[in-house]
C-alpha cells in the first residue's frame, strides 16, 4: 500500500474515534434536535452528546447525535447542515455551483419527495428539515454502521448501479429538467481547469501539469466518451466514502447524505469518486462488484474502459480543486498525487 494511502486510511481512523462532546453543535437548537428525536421515539430528551463525522472548509458539517431519552436508553441520529450561500474554496469549486445551481436542485427537494419512490432505499429517513436563507439543516437516520471502510466499498459499489437507475427515475419523474439536460458539466468547467494547469505548468514547473496541458485536446475527448449515448443521467456528483452511511446487515444498507452536488455525467465517475484514494486491487474487486450489478447487455469491456476515464476526469477535478483553494500549499502533496494520476492515465488511454 502506497504511503499515502495508508495516511488516508489512518486519516479516516482517526476521524472516526473523534471524542464526543456533550451538549449539541452550535447551528442545531435544543428545539430542533428534540423534535427530530421525538418523531423518532415518541418520547423526550434528557440531554444530547454529539461526535463530528465531517467538515468542510465551505461550512458543511455532519455531526452523529446521540440524546438520552427521559425515562432512560438512548437513541442516535446524523445532523448535517449546508449553507444555502457557499463561498467558493477554490475557482473551480466556484464553476461547479454555478453549473450545479443552473439544476435548480435543491437538496431540500430531494429530502422533502423520495418517499414512496425507490430512490428511498438510498436516502436515510427524514425527522428534521429546516431550510433557511442562511442554510439547510436536517436530522436523519442514524444508520446502524460507519462510514464503509475498505472492503465495505465492494458492497457499496455492487449497489451503486441501483442508485443510479433509481435516481434516473426519481428525475423523471420529480425533475424533468435536469433528467433531460444534455450537456455534461465538464464542458463548461474545463476553460477554468486549463487555466489553472497553465499556472502550474509555469509557477510551478509542474511536469504533470504541462503534460496534460500538452494533451488538453485528447483530454477533453477522453471526456466526451462520457457524455454519450444512455450512459448520461443524473449522479450524485460527490459520492466519496464521508457522504456515506454504511450498515453491514444481510446484503449492506446504504444510505447517502450531501445531495447538493447533484449533476449531469456518468455514473462512473461516482464509482471513481468512490474508490479515488483506493488500491489497484480493491479498485477491480469494486469494478467488478458495480458491473455485477449492470444490465447484462451492457458492454462490460467498454465499461472498464469508461471507468478509467472517470479516474482521469475525478483525477483532474480534485487536483484543480486543491491547487486553486485557499491555503492549498498545505495539501500539495494530495494535489501532485492527483496530477500525477490524471497524466498517468491520460498516457495509457490514449
């Protein structure tokens, strides 16, 4: 296992043993979280303790509760709050909201009308929902599990193509307007993405950076083979393993939070998300899992095909994220290893 990925693994770790503190977080009132435990238990609160699961530098926060009930036991809940107005950590990130907003998507719409449809297998029940002109905040389901954790991702990807079929429905039905958009949002971010190669390639002698820039047209048609025929639909567009709530019951329950990143594209570029910091063998084991689980006249070679091109397109997206963010020196090293795999992958495809 490379250095880095056992730095992300104990990252994750260590992430999952942060402390809990009594009282709630700061952004959710008493009133809120004891409304959400109520509709859950029928019964009141004694106090609450919380752990945080996430946080961004954009201010979305997810945060376990857990309150103690009057008259004893115990019950626990997921909090997550998104602001409605984001300053942008990165140009790029700027470009995505403007595309994702272009949607009209809220999440809220996606909380308040999956119910009775069969995106809700996917999406963790609702007990609280709050939208504000400051932020949306809502109390759900505290799945009996964590955040999957490395062979956990085979069964996360082995459900992923029935997300993305229910999903599609959901659209249909709910949202016509994004389930028949026909432009995938790479076009429009890839001018800001070459621009901040360019910067790199020159500020700092980036050798991946001029590399892919020296392939920018190939680039951009490894890109299209995405963007064509029935592969596009609507995805979840930021399906990394912190967004994921995982029980290891008959079969794996899969819940997924953070759906304001809703966007066009296909859907390998979730499962490349998914599995972006993952071995080469866990990766296969992961692909195989999510073709498993495709029609049986889909051309699974083309697939594989596919699934590396949305390694390059995720590849090229997180290192432009990282080297136009604030204070992103500090990750360079995340950065370079995410330029190199895009140029790495960029050679083998074409």
């Amino acid at each position: 296992m490379a250095a880095d990925q056992r730095l992300s693994k104990h990252l994750g770790r260590v992430k999952s043993r942060r402390r809990i503190r009594a009282g709630l977080p700061s952004s959710l009132s008493w009133a809120a979280a004891e409304e959400a435990i109520s509709a859950m238990t029928d019964r009141g609160c004694a106090g609450f303790r919380h752990t945080r699961l996430a946080r961004s530098s954009t201010g979305e926060e997810t945060y376990r509760l857990i309150a103690t009930l009057e008259g004893g036991g115990s019950q626990s809940a997921v909090y997550h709050r998104s602001p409605v107005v984001q300053v942008a950590s990165s140009r790029l990130d700027g470009a995505i909201n403007d595309v994702v907003r272009s949607f009209d998507m809220p999440e809220s719409l996606i909380f308040s009308s999956v119910h009775g449809r069969p995106l809700s297998r996917f999406v963790p029940e609702v007990y609280f929902l709050e939208s504000t002109a400051e932020a949306l905040q809502y109390v759900v389901e505290d799945v009996d599990g964590q955040t999957p954790q490395d062979g956990q991702l085979v069964t996360v990807a082995g459900a992923l193509p029935a997300l993305h079929m229910a999903l599609l429905e959901w659209a249909e039905i709910v949202q016509p307007r994004l389930a028949t958009r026909h432009q995938h949002y790479f076009v429009e971010i890839a001018p800001t993405m070459q621009v901040i190669l360019k910067e790199l390639a020159v500020e700092s002698a980036n050798q991946s950076a001029a590399e892919l820039l020296d392939g920018w047209q190939r680039v951009v048609e490894l890109q299209s083979a995405l963007d064509v025929g029935d592969g596009r639909q609507p995805i979840h567009g930021d399906l990394h393993r912190w967004n994921v709530l995982f029980a290891e019951t008959s079969g794996g329950t899969v819940k997924i939070i953070d759906w304001d990143s809703v966007v066009w594209g296909h859907p390998l570029v979730d499962l490349a998300t998914l599995l972006i910091d993952e071995s080469a063998e866990l990766q296969a084991s992961a692909l195989d899992a999510y073709l498993a689980g495709r029609s049986p006249g889909d051309d699974l070679a083309a697939d594989e095909r596919l699934y590396l091109h949305a390694r390059l397109h995720v590849s090229l997206l997180w290192s432009c994220l990282f080297a136009s963010g604030r204070g992103w020196s500090r990750r360079a090293s995340v950065m370079d290893r995410h330029l190199d795999e895009a140029a790495r992958l960029l050679a083998a495809l074409i």
